[in-house]
C-alpha cells in the first residue's frame, strides 16, 4: 500500500495545532515588545523629552521621534505634522 501524501506538514511543524512558525512570530515579537519597553523606561527616566520641542531632534538624533511614539513628548508631537495629507496638495 502506497504511502498517503499528507502535504508539507509534519508532526514537527504544528504542536497543539500551532504552527511552528507563529510560534516563533510570538517569540520575536514578545522579545521586540520588551526592547521598546525597555527603550520607554529609559528615556522616561533619564530624558526630558516632555518639554523637548521638536527641533531637538538634531541635539537628540532619533530619540524625539521615539519618544513622540512611545507618547513621551506631547509638546513635539503637537509641533509634527501628522495629520492626513491633502488630496490636492504635495
């Protein structure tokens, strides 16, 4: 008797019905949640960002734009503009 052709899924690719790869999708994400909360606690703690305009990006680099994102800088994301684009202008 011929073997049946089960498709490309082994006992190895899904455990409890999960497949391997969304269990993998899980750790990394978990991992990258944990690297943004960590990046939120740090700059909470050790910068000012709440009062930082948004012209501090070229003392701070990046960390502005972080911090408008992680919701640490109200007075920078007020000065953005980020609000949907006009449909008749560039």
């Amino acid at each position: 008797m011929p073997d049946r052709d089960h498709g490309s899924s082994s006992t190895f690719d899904r455990i409890d019905g999960i497949s391997l790869a969304a269990m993998v999708l899980c750790a990394v994400a978990l991992v990258m949640g944990r690297s943004w909360l960590g990046l939120r606690r740090f700059m909470a703690d050790h910068g000012r960002f709440e009062d930082c305009p948004a012209a501090a990006v070229q003392i701070w680099d990046r960390y502005p734009a972080h911090a408008v994102a992680l919701d640490l800088a109200p007075r920078a994301a007020q000065q953005l503009p980020l609000g949907a684009e006009s449909d008749r202008w560039a």
